[in-house]
C-alpha cells in the first residue's frame, strides 16, 4: 500500500522528475501534484521559499508535503540568481529570457572563471507541524552557449563537474535517467530519504 505526500508545485516537470527520484529508493511513496493556489514567495533565501509553498501545500491537503525551491548560483555574480533564478529575467517566469540574460552577464567572463552550482533545497512539513529542511549542491560551470533539448531552466548551459575531459556535457543533454541520479535534488533527497523513512514508519 502506498503513502501519498504532496509535491508543492504546479510545475509538471518538476513532478515527473521527483516522482522518479522518490521511486528509486521509497517505491511505496506515491508523490502528488499539488491543486491548491499557489502562495506568495516573497522569501529571499532558498529555505524561505521552500518552507512557505510546503506549508501551504500541507495545510490545503491535509497531506505531509515536499517543496523544492532550486535555482543556479553563480561565482562570478556574487552567488545571483539563486533564489531569484527562476524569475532573473522579469517577472514572468520565462526559461529562455532567463537563460539568455545569464549568458549575456557572463559574456566577458571566460573559463575557468565560469563556475557555478545548482541548489536545491527541499522541506518537508508535516500535517502536525514538524519541519525539515534539507539540501543538495550540484556543481559545474557554465558553457558559453546552450546545448542540448533535455531538461528545463538553465540545464542546457550548465556543465556538471565530473565528467571527463573533452566529453563533456551540459544537464541539457543528459537523460533523465542520468539527471535524476545525479542532479542538486537528487543529492537533496539522500538527505531527506531518512526522514521520510520516519514519517511512513519504516
């Protein structure tokens, strides 16, 4: 029998990939889309924002509630986007618009100066009040034009480090299979696998 937990987001992409990032350590835990409005992120970290669309999402189902809030921090801006990325170019959320004012901040900076990293951090509430926060870093650098058709956001332009030398690949090429064993949320969730191991009584 399979435990439901709430994803707090309306974004399907996000839902998709969760959905196989949980299934491939907790089979029994069933993730949900989440129908309820959305609340207002006016945090300025990470955790603030994911602890705002977490607690929303817990108190609208009545249901234990995951909510990622991710973004791309860049060395060379000061750590910029980060909890603003998904919003640097406006404020509509415009993946591409977003992607191409990045690459045209850093159009003078050249490797290696180039590094960044993908956050993720994840908080789960419980319907009784119990809060978590966990999070996950994904470093690499950013390529100097995108590449690739997979993935969302600023995946085409990111380089994830680790991979060998003339062969490397921006997020935006990997598989899903990959991204998902590999990604700032999927190091997120080893965090938090525990906890959830608590919250379903294993």
């Amino acid at each position: 029998m399979s435990t439901r937990i709430v994803l707090a987001t309306h974004n399907p992409h996000k839902v998709e990939e969760f959905g196989a990032i949980v299934a491939r350590v907790r089979p029994d835990l069933e993730v949900v889309g989440y129908d309820g409005p959305e609340p207002v992120e006016d945090g300025v970290t990470f955790a603030e924002n994911a602890l705002i669309k977490a607690r929303a999402a817990a108190a609208h189902t009545g249901l234990p509630a995951l909510a990622d809030d991710s973004g791309i921090c860049v060395d060379a801006l000061g750590g910029a986007p980060g909890a603003f990325s998904a919003y640097w170019a406006g404020h509509r959320k415009d993946d591409r618009a977003n992607l191409e004012l990045l690459l045209d901040q850093l159009s003078d900076i050249a490797d290696p100066r180039r590094t960044a990293h993908f956050t993720s951090t994840i908080a789960l509430v419980e319907p009784g009040g119990a809060e978590h926060v966990v999070e996950g870093i994904w470093p690499g650098r950013l390529a100097i034009a995108p590449a690739g058709a997979g993935g969302f956001g600023y995946d085409p332009i990111f380089i994830p480090d680790g991979q060998d030398a003339g062969a490397e690949r921006t997020a935006g090429e990997f598989s899903t299979a990959e991204k998902n064993a590999a990604s700032h949320r999927a190091r997120a969730f080893v965090a938090l696998a525990p906890l959830l191991a608590a919250l379903t009584g294993d």
